[in-house]
C-alpha cells in the first residue's frame, strides 16, 4: 500500500499521522531528499488531509472528492499558498516573499501566511525549489519562522540540508525522505510508460539515484552514448586530462543554461566514472565482470593495456566520490572538472612507477 498513492514514503506519512494523533504538529518543516521523488506531491497531498472538510485532519487520509479538497488539487484553495524559483531565475525572489515596491509587506507568502484562515481550519505555505532562497529571501522569512502565525503550516521543500542557509536550518523541523529503492524505480517507469522494457527500466533505475524524475531523464540516447566515450577515454593505455575534461565539460553544458540540470549531469557523469573504476577494481582482485556489454568491453580494454593496478583503481574511484560531493556542495563547474579530470590523469599516470 502506498499513501495517498505516493509510492515510497508510508513511513513520512506515519510520522505526520502520530504528530497529529498527538496534537503536537510542528508550525515550519523543511522536506529534503533527491530531485524527483515525490516532496512536492506529499506536501500538497498533507496540506489536503490538514484542509479536508469530511474527515479529520488527524486521519491523515483526505477524502479527495470534498469542495476543499477540489480546490487544493486545482490549486485554488485560499489558504493554500505556494511560489517556487521562476524558471528565469536563479533564486526566489524577495518579492514573492514580501511583495514589491508600495505593496511591500502587505502582500507575498509573509503577509499572506499571517492572514486568519479563510475557511476556518489551518493557513498552509509551501515554498518548493528551498535550495534557491538566498540570503536576503531567507532573512525575508526570519519573522514568520521564528513567531509563527497562529494555524499556520509552512513546508519549504530542499534537496539537502546543507543546502539550506542556518536560518532556515535552526528554526525547521527536518523531513527526510528517502530516495526510491531502485527495484521500485523499476516498475514505475514501465507502468508509467517511460520504458517498454524491463531490462532498460532497471539499466535506467540503476542511475535515477532513488529519483523517477532522474531516471526517466536518462531515456535519452545521447546520454548512453556520452558513457560509451567516457569508458573509451577512462580505458585508454594513457588517460589525458584535458580530453576528458572537455568530453564531460560538453556533456554538461548540453545540460542547459539552469544550473539545476547542469548539476545533475555532472553528478551523472561522474557516477559513470565510479562505476568504470568499481569494476575495474573487482575484475583486478579477480571477481567475474559486468553483465554491461560496454562496460565489460571497457574494462577488459583496460586490463588489457595494464592501465592501473588495483590500489590506483581504488584510489581513482576515491576521488571520483570526492567530485560528486565538490558538485553537491555547488563547487565552481568548470574548477571541480579540471581538478577532477586532472587528478584521474595523475593518478593514471603512476601506473609505470
């Protein structure tokens, strides 16, 4: 059974359940996990079960077919409140947040959350797309955060924590969901259509990284072909730094101009890496190769060529696992590639010594 039909996170739901069993419901929660999961859809779908007319808030299971009801799913409800990042725009705007110009505090999410409920009940806000408050919009919510309006929810809706400046971190109850399990990743893409066949729906949910979103990306062709030269170039007799820079510094940019999907190629790209140089490492200590085509034909082309030994494998895979965190942690693109690129080539390189 899956909650309100949001498959993998019954336990999230169970935890609001007795939160409300409790009356101890918190007023500001921070929802983070991976892109794609699901945070969103929860947090309209908990807003609903909180503003549903025909069964108690702490049933936590809203009818769906009430007039308040109807209204949060066609996004209408007036005590329901939502604004992201705009798509032109690399951070929330203050605006969205306490209005603009002569309406400056009197209108926006701030002024709007501390407004009685229109239909008696609870007053809800979500802020989705959390990672993209900066400082000033994060300073814009200080008030809200610390002296809540009475009946009032707001969620803001992140990827990590360590993402969310210390304002927003201090004053919010943490959520953590939890990325799909990949064999569930599987059966989403096929009965959602996205893949026809099994056995590409689990080569795709092996990279979604718990994330349907991430994983129905990866349907594009040209992606499977930037790992194929990627393999090609981590294989070769002599790894060049600055090649492999340029493949995958393309491969990102392709990605767009949002840095939102740059990101999530870069971390694609490097994931591919430390998948070559985990097999690498286990076809060294003598464990059967993938079941991969490219990747088999890969490794055995480096092992051919005695390219690294097993200590190097491990060692090149290591600092793959640091890149990933540097691209989390919204390192410079074009520095953590260098670097990164760099330092396979060195360490590629001491196989002779």
């Amino acid at each position: 059974m899956s909650w309100q039909g949001l498959e993998g996170h019954d336990e999230v739901a169970q935890q609001f359940r007795r939160a409300l069993d409790r009356d101890r419901l918190a007023s500001t929660f921070l929802f983070v996990g991976p892109e794609g999961i699901g945070k969103r859809s929860f947090a309209v779908k908990l807003a609903q079960a909180l503003l549903c007319q025909a069964r108690p808030a702490a049933a936590l299971e809203p009818c769906g077919g009430c007039a308040r009801c109807s209204q949060v799913t066609a996004g209408t409800h007036p005590d329901l409140l939502q604004i992201s990042k705009p798509r032109d725009r690399s951070a929330i705007p203050v605006e969205l947040l306490i209005g603009s110009g002569e309406r400056r505090m009197h209108e926006g999410l701030c002024h709007d959350i501390s407004l009685k409920p229109f239909m008696g009940g609870r007053r809800i806000a979500i802020i989705d797309d959390a990672d993209h408050l900066n400082e000033e919009g994060a300073n814009c919510l200080l008030k809200t955060l610390e002296e809540p309006p009475p009946k009032s929810v707001l969620i803001l809706i992140g990827t990590s924590v360590d993402r969310q400046l210390p304002t927003i971190r201090s004053r919010s109850q943490i959520i953590r969901f939890r990325p799909l399990e990949p064999v569930l990743l599987e059966r989403l893409l096929v009965s959602q259509g996205l893949v026809a066949e099994a056995g590409e729906a689990r080569r795709l949910a092996a990279f979604g990284e718990g994330s349907l979103a991430r994983a129905a990306e990866l349907v594009d062709p040209a992606i499977w072909g930037f790992r194929r030269q990627l393999f090609q170039r981590l294989a070769e007799p002599r790894l060049e730094g600055v090649a492999l820079g340029k493949l995958v510094g393309g491969f990102v940019e392709e990605g767009g101009k949002e840095a939102a999907p740059r990101r999530a190629r870069g971390r694609l790209a490097v994931s591919f890496a430390v998948e070559f140089y985990r097999q690498l490492c286990r076809a060294l200590s003598g464990a059967a190769l993938a079941e991969d085509e490219e990747l088999r034909d890969s490794i055995e082309q480096a092992l051919a060529g005695g390219k690294l030994n097993e200590e190097l494998a491990l060692a090149c895979a290591e600092r793959s696992l640091d890149a990933l965190g540097h691209i989390d942690r919204n390192a410079n693109q074009a520095t953590w590639i260098e670097c990164w690129a760099g330092d396979l080539a060195q360490l590629a390189g001491r196989r002779a010594a």
